[in-house]
C-alpha cells in the first residue's frame, strides 16, 4: 500500500475514534444531566409535600411497589388500579391531606381528604384537566369533557339548558320504552344459573344514548344495540374504548407515529372512523331537517334537546363547525352509556348480594305501582323512589363509575398549606375518598342508610362526589340518577336477583371507568308474587 494511502487511511480513523469518543462523552453527559435533573427534581417535591419513599436510581418511581398484572390482550402492563387503591392507603401519611407518589419521574399528588379536595375542584382557578386526558381526543376531541378555558366555558353554557328538568322529563318515555325492551331480553335469562349482568344493561345504556341524541330525532331509525350486538357500530364503540385504555397504560403505545404503525393503532383508526362518520351523517340530515322546518314554520321558542341546540348555534353564529358539534355528541354518547351502564351494573350486583336491601326496594316498588310490572315511571315515581336513590347513592359510594379526577396545575399554587408547583399533576381517587372511616364509618359494609336525609346533614359536601363536584361536575348527573332509578326499578318490578360472587373475587378493573374485572354473575328469576 503506498505510503499516502495508509496515511489517509490513519488520519480517517483517527477522526472517526475521536468524533466517536466525542459522541459518547456527550451522550454520557446528557444521561448524568438528565439523572441529576430528575433526582433534583424528585427531592424537590420530597421537600414539599410528604411523598412516598423511593430510591433516586429507581427509574420506575413507586410503581415498583404496586403489582403487575398480564393483559388478556397486550402482554404486561402495571394495574393502574392498583396505584389508585395502595397509593390512597391510610398506613401511608395518614394525618396528611394530600401526598405525592411516583410513576417513574413523574410525580402526582394524592389528593385524599374532603377539605384538600374542595379546595382544588371548587373554584376556577384548577380547570384543566391533566395531560392523560389527551389519549381520549382522537375520538372525543377538545368537547365539554377534555377542553377548558374559554371554549370549556361557552360550550358548557350554551349546553347547560338542555340538562334542565323540563327537558329531562321529555326523555322518561325513552327511558320506558328502552327499559322494557331491556326487561324483555332479562326474560330470556331466567333460566339460565347465571347472567352477566353488565353485557345486556351495556347494550340498553347504549341504545338510550342514541336515541336521544343522534339517531331517533334524525332519521326516524335507531341502532337497536340490544336487538343487534353484533353491529358494527356497537362493535366499535366498545372496542374503541377497550383500545384507549390499552394505550393508557402501556408506554410504548404513547409515541403517535408508531402507534398508528401498529395494529392496535390501525384497529382504533378503524373504529374512530365507523364511529365519527356515522354521527356526521347524523348531523347531516337532522341539519337538513331544520333548514326545512325553519323555512317552512320557523323556529319555535320552546327548550330544545342536545343536538338541536348545538346545530341552531351553529347555523345562527358559524362559530361552532360541525367538527364541534360532532365532538360534543360523541363525548355524550361515550361518557354518559359508559359511566351509566357501569354504575347500573354495580348497583345490581350489590342488591343481588343484599337480600334484606333488595326486599326493601321491593316493597318500596310495589307501594308505588302495585302488581302492574309495565306502567311506565313518571316523575311523580322518580320523586317517591326515596329507598332506591339511597341504594343508587350507596352503590356509587362503593364503586363510582369514574374513579379518578385528575387536573394539571396551571401556576403555583398552595393548597392545605402545601405549596404545589406549576405543571404538576393532581389527582382524586374517588375510589379512596369514598372510604375516609372519619366521614364513613365502617367504610367497606353496603349501608343505604348512610344517605337518609338525616345522615346526610353535616357531611362535607366533598366528601362524596360520585358525579365531581365544582364547576366541572358532571353536567348530566341528573339524567344518569334517572335512568338509573328507571331502568332499575323495572328490573326490579320483574325479577329477584341473586349475585353468584362475593366482593373479593370481584376485582375492579383497570379500564377508564370502575368495570369488573371479571364477569358480574348474578341469577336472575321472576318474582313469584308480587303484591300481598
């Protein structure tokens, strides 16, 4: 080899070794910078708030602690439940009124009492919701559940009339019709050893949902989820949410760009589209419709239900898109089936498992209707089910369908005399607030008594918040205690139930609301006399 090609090759060794050297040293500087950064940062909050012990090398946090469940569907993820019931437990700072705990070096502050509670979700000043809420937006967007601000603010006031009592009680004969419908279906089960209960009250939650918001008041059809399970709308609205929550709790499906390189990510896309072109072509036609009724009679100054107030903005100012409206219908159709159909599905399995409960609703239902198993509710009927709310409210208590709020801070702050810096991530776990032993004594024992007006006087009204509480409480609570009281109380007028599990083989389930994590088994059979 000549002399001047060895040199070459020398002198481009030696440049290629030192720019490699070069390399490593910076990427070992960055690594020590980026551990250094954290530990400061985890000794910082340690210094504020009193917070769950962890090693600084430790870069799982506090999640180390908690058990580790395999998913039927996605291999290994960490139970996010698990946080939620352990990281609330009162051998950990039981005087302290909120805490910190670690998932990985993220801190989130454990909001455990009712004082600490009121104080962040009372007022305005903590309105945005945290940064977990944003896996939701491929489906629901930025409508009244995950925006805030401003656009939270206009829309929650102009949907605020149309959760007014006066429109709610137009939505009893749907709730009547989809309740016997659903009654129906329960006949079928009645000779069978057991029946899980959530799959057919899922389907009927489903069925109200649409009825009153998209399908019945468009095009005069409906999508019949009970009748039809297998359609592929129904599919897809609950494989939708079964795929978010799988993301939410396994890391390498956070990266958007490879989430949608991989199967799950093309499912969901799939199903996102099933479900935003069918309520876009909803919206459509009920569009359609209105122009033509308004050229033809003009508008009628009357209460108006959900979509139609939604879509007269939108034709009369231009400021709300159909994307936005189709946001806002989605958001109703998702949150409210779900939340509903799981607290119902609760509520069941707790009267089945509590036959002196369940007698007393039984004599408590036929003092109002008598042996007529299929006269529809009233609201006169809703207000004299006075036993069955305190039932409802009981089994909220113990299983509130959304088990966690969770708000992200948008400046410094001090709350309970701790200062909480900006950004940080804040979270009530419903699920353990619901068992402070000072404000509910004996917490885990099912006692409808407990919200008998007189044991209800000096709670603190934060105490128990099964639908949030402050301003961004749950917009249509009142419809959901409703439906509740209707679909149960026809169940109810029709069947005895006999829940086949205990408590403790009944484990909630890491999902978005508080599902089972097995089957609710309950045997259902007909009431043999119901009227002495």
């Amino acid at each position: 080899m000549p002399f001047s090609t060895f040199l070459s090759t020398g002198l481009e060794y030696v440049e290629f070794h030192q720019i490699f050297n070069l390399l490593c040293t910076a990427a070992t500087v960055g690594i020590v910078s980026v551990c250094v950064r954290y530990v400061l940062f985890r000794r910082k909050y340690s210094e504020l708030l009193p917070s769950r012990k962890v090693r600084w090398f430790n870069i799982l946090g506090n999640v180390i602690d908690f058990p580790w469940t395999e998913q039927a569907r996605n291999g290994f993820s960490f139970n996010v439940f698990s946080i939620q019931v352990l990281s609330g437990h009162n051998s950990l700072h039981p005087k302290a009124q909120l805490y910190c705990t670690w998932a990985s070096y993220a801190p989130f502050i454990i909001f455990k009492k009712a004082e600490a509670v009121e104080a962040l979700i009372s007022g305005t000043k903590h309105m945005k919701k945290s940064w977990s809420y944003n896996w939701l937006h491929s489906w629901l967007g930025t409508g009244l559940l995950t925006s805030y601000g401003s656009k939270w603010k206009s829309r929650r006031k102009l949907l605020n009339p149309s959760f007014h009592f006066e429109i709610l009680k137009d939505f009893l004969p749907v709730f009547n019709e989809q309740s016997q419908v659903l009654v129906k279906h329960l006949q079928k089960e009645t000779t069978k050893d057991s029946t899980d209960i959530a799959t057919p009250i899922t389907l009927c939650s489903l069925d109200i949902r649409e009825f009153l918001h998209t399908v019945k008041t468009t095009l005069g059809v409906n999508i019949r989820a009970q009748e039809n399970s297998e359609s592929q709308y129904v599919k897809s609205v609950l494989r939708a949410g079964e795929i978010i929550m799988e993301r939410m709790v396994n890391c390498w499906y956070w990266i958007d760009f490879l989430f949608n390189l991989m199967e799950a990510g093309k499912e969901l896309n799939f199903h996102l589209k099933v479900l935003h072109d069918f309520t876009l072509s909803v919206i459509d036609e009920k569009k359609k419709k209105l122009l033509s009724r308004d050229s033809e009679t003009g508008t009628k100054n009357k209460r108006k239900a959900l979509m139609d107030v939604l879509l007269e903005h939108h034709l009369q100012t231009k400021d709300l898109t159909e994307e936005d409206i189709r946001e806002e219908v989605d958001t109703f159709a998702f949150e409210g089936h779900d939340t509903t159909s799981v607290g119902i599905s609760w509520a069941l399995y707790l009267i089945g498992l509590h036959k002196n409960v369940q007698g007393k609703i039984h004599e408590e239902l036929d003092g109002i209707f008598g042996d007529d198993v299929e006269r529809p509710v009233d609201t006169k009927d809703l207000q004299d089910m006075h036993y069955l709310e305190c039932v409802l409210k009981e089994s909220q208590r113990l299983f509130p369908s959304v088990p966690l709020i969770a708000r992200e801070m948008t400046q410094d702050t001090n709350i309970c005399g701790y200062p909480i810096p900006k950004g940080s991530t804040c979270g009530v776990f419903v699920y353990i607030l619901h068992r402070d032993e000072t404000v509910f004594p004996n917490p885990e024992k099912f006692d409808p008594d407990r919200f008998l007006p007189e044991n209800c006087l000096n709670r603190h009204p934060f105490a128990y918040i099964p639908f949030s509480a402050g301003p961004r409480n749950c917009i249509g609570q009142r419809f959901a205690m409703m439906e509740e009281k209707v679909l149960v109380s026809a169940i109810l007028r029709n069947f005895t139930l006999e829940s086949l599990d205990p408590r403790d083989k009944l484990p909630p389930a890491s999902e978005l609301v508080l599902r089972s994590s097995r089957p609710i088994r309950i045997r259902i059979r007909p009431r043999q006399k119901l009227h002495t």
